[in-house]
C-alpha cells in the first residue's frame, strides 16, 4: 500500500526524522526482539515495508524517571484486523496495565503512559501482514504535556493558557462557547443549559427539528467518568439522566454507577452497598423509571445470572431474587446477550454461557411477580447467538435481534448482518431473507440497535472484511424501517435537506463497540463509552434526521415529505408517497399508492412465517397485510382487500422443471392458513448435509436443501468432506403408491457413494 494513500506521504516521515535527529527504530524480521528508546523525544516504527508474519516485536521507551509521562501520537496504524495487534503497556512488562490494543487503520488519539516506561508489543499471526504502524513519542512531567495549551512546571504542574483549564489544559473554558442557551457555572466551568437545550454548549434543541442529522459533543475527559467498555446503560426519563454500571477499562472491571446530569453537564459517581459486583458484558435496561440489569462476566471471569434493580429517586440497589429458582426456569450465566422489555416482562435472549459459546435460549422475567421463565418456541428456529443486538416493536409484537456473532459451522463463527423476528404472542421464530444488502450495513457485532420512531437505529459496531478493508470500529449510523421492513440510506435522503446535509460533513463520531446507546426524549439517541483500541470516556448525542423523527409543533404542521423534489426520491422515503405531482406523507385511504413501502412479506422464507406474521402485520403502519404462501415459488404474498384473492393467486403460478411438471401437476397451492402449512406446504428436494474431518453426526457443518434435476458437485481438493442426501422424491402423503416410474442416476468421479432409496424412511422397500 502506498502511504500517500493513508495521508501520511513518505517525505514527511523522513523529515520527521531529520527533525528529531534520532536512530529510527527498525522493524524487519524482528521475532522476539526488544529495541529500548532513551531519548526525549523520537520516532518509532515496525520499519520499512510490512511488518513480518509470526512476529512478536518489542520497543521500550524510557523516560529520566518514574516522574515522567510518555506521550505517545500515531500518524499511521495498519494492521489486520482483530488478528494483529500492538499492544501498549504502562511499565516494561506485558504484565503492566494495558493501556491499548491496535488493530485496523484506525489512528487512536495520544496515549499515555505515567510510570516512565512504556512497552510496545506488535503480534502478528501467519495469515497475511500489512504496513504496520509510525509513531512519535515525547517526554513530559505535565499530564498529557499539558495539551499544547499551557507551560509545565518543575513540579509536574500545568500553568494553562488564558481560556484553558482542567489538570492538563485540554479543557476550553465554558465562557467560550456557552452562549445562546447557556451560562458558564464558575463553580464546574460548564454550561448550564436552559430548560429544552443540552450538549456540552446547550447547542441540541430538543423541542424543534432544526439541528436534525447531527453529532453533538455532550461531555468529553470527565474525571468522574472512567473511560471504559462493555458497560451497561440507560436513560431515565423520570430523572432525566443516563445511568451507567460497570464495564472494563481493559485492565479492571469496574463496579461503579455513574449517571449524567444533562442540566448542569456534570457526571456524577455512586459507590453504593448493596451494589452488584463489579462486571462487564452484561445488559441494562429501563422500566418504569428504574434501571435493571442483568447478568455479564464479573471480575474472577465467572459469568452471573443475578437481576438488579436501581431506584434512582431513592438512591439504592435493590437486588430481585427471583421467587422460582428451578434450573429449567432460571437463565444460565450470561454476558455478550440482549436484553428488552415487553410491557412488564424482561426478555433476556442468546449470549455465551460457561458451557455454549453462542446460546439459542430465550428466557423472560416478570418484573412484578419475580418469576423466570424459559420461552419454548413454537415454531422457527432461534439463532445461536453473541454481540447481537434486540429490540421491541410494540405494533408487530415482535423482538428484532440484529447481527452479532453466530456459528458458521461447527467449528467457526462468523459477524453477520441478519436479521431474525420473535413474535412475542406466537412464540415463532424466522429469520429473514437477506435483501437491499447495499443499502444495509455489513456484518458488525457487539453494536447497538435502539427505536426511534417507526425506525431500527443501529449504530457502531465491529466490523472487518479480510483482505479489502482493515477497518475495525464502524462510525456510521443505519436506519431499518420497522414497518416496511427495509434499510433507509440518510445520505440519500438527508442530501435533499441542506442544513442535515451540511451537519453530516460538520460532525461525525469516532467508531467504536461495544458502546453505550440509549434513546433520551423519543428523539436523541445518545453513545458513550466503548472500545476504538481504547476505553472511551466521550458522550456523545445525535438528532435524528426529520425522515426518522419530526418533532410536533404547536405553531403549524410540517409534511416533511414535501421537501423531496423529484418522484424518485420521495420513492426511497417508505413513508411517502408521489401523489398529484408532490411528494406526500402517505395516509390511510389515499389514493396514491406508496411504492416507497416494500414490506415484510418478500423477507419471509416460508409458510409458517408467511402465515405467523402475515396475521398481525396489518396493524403496522404503511405496510400491507394479511399474507397467504404460494407453495411452488415458495413465496410469500399480501392479499390485498381491494384486489382479491384472485388476482394475487394470479401470481402463484407452477413452474416447469426440465419441461415438465412436478408430481403436483399444474395446479398450484396458495395456503392462506398457518393450519395448513403442515397439510399442504410440499415441495420436491432432498436435503444435502455436509460434514468436515472429523465428522460429527450430531453437528453437521452445512445443510442445504436441494430442488435441481441436475446437481454438481465440486468440493475443495484440501478438504475431506462427506456429503449425505436425505429426503423424498415423492412426498406420498396422499397415496401410499407412486403411479410413475422414477428413474435416478449418478455421474460419480473420485467419490465413494452409497445410494440407498426407500418408500420410508429407515428401509428399503421400494
């Protein structure tokens, strides 16, 4: 790669080095080495051209004394992936605190480390190796070397700027930017915002649109918030705060509550007792003015299953010891799962345990009784899950877990960008068919997805793809639409609004995961904490475009839709509709079509899940429903009250197989009852299982169903596979004989098979 590519040209790296007049630190084949850097400043780099595969490279920087800090500032970082790392310690041992762990393209801010000693370490595995990383590193007493902002005394003291401050001059003085919805609190030298403002210079409105589409700076280096990851958090409407417990500043996990005060821009910290232990990777809600939490990985690395409740008017912890306490009943240790709320029901849903990496379990509990309970499926099957994510959609009754991790085979796993539905009356499960994949985010896991609106709103995430992108934490911001069923792009939407679009170049997170988000007045979604490399220690809140969510005016009444211009556009809004040569929100019984609503009957892969949510879609917004299942092209399709039944059975129509018609002849099948999906949901094909060496009977590594008359098979040349078919070639439900001959024959080279046919299963009668 060049490194003009990465903004970092190679003259300024060598008049980097004129300039600090110091030996640059070579990399190469640099297996097992340490090299020690003594000066007051230098550079330091894995070296010319990749770093080596199987590397394990080391540099000490050394300051006079343990009185000294060490700056250290990258101006370039590439890595793979989550698979090479540069490891950063605060001493001269891996045993020293962590105080980071590179990997990616990500530049991360300035590190540093307060003991005198600062250790890198580069790992690298076999699979395939980059440029590596450059770095300066300075000496200081001053913490952070006082940011630029200000001289450091002898004594390690910052003697900051005029409008400067805070203990390493990084810290604008408030009289600076709080002006129009603030005032400078000489007491904290922060804004306190007026009622209805909030962000570090009281600049989001909550109670109007403008602003919409943007990042704003909430609070950033605030002593009384620990920067930290894997926590667990919520806002509290009745308080008006952003509560936070626990999570893992990558040395310790932490046992502390914190929550936010957005009127006075202060973080508050609460050591209580009685407290949950101190734990990360665990999940927090809120209901009915509280915060409960559950579960996660606590301090010794035992995972927990205790529920806890805060009740923040009165200050305290209270723990819910649940009054049934049957293993069947009671979830597991679990951290990396999801958590939600259904009316008074906490739904505690995948994650890892002790024993199972990826859990499938479902588990409820009621939140006035105290009782677990574990949720049996009726039909679907539930998807093996960690780092996903889960939400409520109140008008479909149905809990949307979104990515994570989840087995491959049974062996790997893989991120994905799935997207499964829980009905909660039915207890059905479906995953959905993957569409509109370009206008959707990409694989990510240990992300955030919250509601706002009729809209999904996921945020951040880990995300990579090998050998394409070493890029690690996802910045950007998606939209599904929980109606329609559909991913929104806000670059194409947002374009036709010049404030949203201007706010889209002004600001912009950092990525990050394993974050905090949380929605705080129905219309402000609010990040903090994370992992980018580091803990982070930011607040952060973002308006929500007005196609998302527009805020009710008391003066007028605004049809957003209207400032799409052109046909085409207002088609990519699912909640408008062109009608009359405008672009109109759509209603109820207008007589313009919406095209822009896609819906969720194209996304269902079969009949019982045609038929489950098919039943209750109606009720959602915008999107047509009841749905009925076309058996022979395996879709599923609404019935429209206007059109009939007739005209959309027009549509189900039997395809020809190799010229001829299948054993169902011509007539085809269009169940409209989830009754009858067990009756009359037939089609032809064999199941194709596959098993890696070792085989594993009870774990195959893939399933597929096979429907071609014609079916080649083409395994790698290193890999020892088995490959079973399974299934019936005439289902003979309704008559025990076949009337036509069946004929099979196989092409076989360099396999051994064995070809076994049967009326039923388990014999061989023909």
């Amino acid at each position: 790669m060049d490194p003009r590519a990465v903004g970092c040209p190679m003259w300024l790296v060598v008049l980097l080095l004129l300039l600090y007049g110091v030996r640059r630190a070579s990399g190469g084949d640099c297996k097992g080495e340490r090299q020690v850097l003594r000066n007051a400043s230098g550079y330091v780099t894995d070296g010319p051209g990749n770093y080596s595969v199987n590397g394990n490279c080391e540099w000490l920087v050394e300051a006079p004394s343990s009185s000294y800090r060490i700056l250290l500032t990258f101006m370039f970082m590439d890595t793979e992936c989550t698979y090479d790392y540069l490891f950063i310690y605060d001493g001269d041992s891996p045993s020293s605190p962590l105080l980071a762990s590179l990997s990616g393209s990500t530049l991360p801010p300035t590190i540093e480390a307060a003991s005198g000693k600062m250790l890198l370490h580069l790992f690298s595995d076999a699979n395939y190796n980059l440029l590596g990383f450059n770095a300066t590193y300075t000496v200081s007493l001053c913490p952070m070397g006082c940011s630029g902002h200000g001289t450091c005394d002898n004594d390690g003291r910052c003697n900051c700027f005029q409008d400067w401050g805070g203990e390493d001059c990084s810290m604008p003085d408030c009289a600076t930017y709080c002006q129009n919805h603030g005032t400078c609190s000489q007491d904290s030298r922060r804004c306190q915002c007026e009622p209805g403002f909030v962000g570090q210079a009281c600049d989001l409105a909550l109670s109007e649109n403008q602003g919409a589409g943007k990042w704003y700076n909430v609070s950033a280096g605030d002593p009384s918030f620990r920067a930290r990851t894997a926590a667990a958090g919520a806002f509290l409407s009745s308080t008006g705060g952003l509560y936070i417990f626990g999570g893992l500043d990558l040395n310790t996990a932490l046992g502390d509550l914190v929550f936010y005060n957005f009127t006075t821009n202060v973080w508050h910290q609460r050591i209580l007792s009685p407290s949950p232990s101190a734990r990360h990777s665990h999940t927090a809600v809120a209901w009915e003015g509280f915060l409960i939490l559950f579960g996660g990985e606590l301090a010794s690395g035992s995972l927990a299953n205790d529920l806890w409740m805060y009740r923040p008017r009165e200050g305290r912890w209270q723990e819910l010891l649940p009054a049934n306490i049957t293993w069947s009943s009671v979830p597991p240790g679990l951290a990396g799962h999801a958590s939600a709320v259904v009316d008074e029901w906490l739904y505690i849903f995948g994650g890892r345990t002790s024993v199972d990496v990826f859990s499938s379990q479902m588990y409820r509990f009621h939140l006035r009784t105290w009782l677990w309970e574990l949720v049996m499926p009726s039909g679907g099957k539930a998807p093996a899950a960690a780092g996903h994510s889960m939400v409520f959609h109140p008008a479909s009754c149905t809990l949307l877990v979104y990515g994570g991790h989840r087995p491959s085979t049974a062996r790997f796993s893989v991120r994905v960008n799935t997207t499964d539905l829980f009905h909660v009356d039915l207890r059905y499960w479906s995953t959905l068919r993957a569409k509109d994949s370009h206008r959707g985010p990409r694989e990510r896991a240990f992300h955030s997805a919250t509601v706002i609106g009729n809209y999904m709103v996921v945020y951040g995430g880990n995300v990579h793809i090998h050998y394409h992108e070493e890029k690690c934490y996802e910045d950007e911001i998606f939209f599904y639409h929980l109606g329609c069923h559909q991913w929104v792009s806000s670059h194409e939407l947002a374009h036709q609004n010049p404030q949203e679009r201007e706010a889209k170049v002004q600001a912009q997170a950092r990525g990050r995961y394993s974050h905090i988000a949380a929605v705080m007045n129905g219309t402000v979604l609010l990040v903090t904490g994370g992992y980018s490399g580091v803990p982070r220690g930011d607040l952060l809140a973002y308006k929500v475009p007005t196609f998302v969510f527009q805020v009710p005016s008391l003066m007028y009444h605004l049809d957003y839709c209207s400032m799409y211009r052109e046909k085409s556009t207002c088609a990519k809004d699912p909640e408008c509709a062109w009608c009359m040569n405008v672009c109109q929100s759509t209603q109820p019984h207008s007589i313009c079509p919406n095209t822009g609503c896609l819906g969720l009957a194209r996304l269902l892969v079969d009949c019982q899940s045609c038929l489950a949510f098919g039943s209750t879609n109606a009720s959602l917004p915008r999107a047509p429903g009841p749905f009925g299942w076309c058996v022979q092209n395996e879709t599923c399709m609404p019935l429209s009250a206007v059109l009939g039944c007739s005209l959309k059975r027009g549509r189900c129509q039997v395809e020809k197989i190799s010229g001829t018609f299948g054993w169902w002849g011509p007539q085809p099948y269009f169940i409209t009852s989830l009754a009858h999906c067990q009756r009359e949901s037939f089609l032809p094909g064999l199941h194709l299982i596959t098993y890696q060496q070792p085989r594993n009977d009870s774990q195959p590594d893939k399933v597929s169903i096979i429907r071609s008359t014609t079916i080649t098979l083409n395994p790698s040349t290193e890999m020892d596979v088995s490959l079973v078919y399974k299934g019936f070639i005439h289902p003979l439900v309704s008559n025990p004989a076949a009337t036509e001959d069946i004929s099979i024959w196989a092409r076989i080279q360099r396999l051994f098979v064995v070809a076994k046919l049967g009326r039923s299963p388990g014999t061989l009668e023909l």
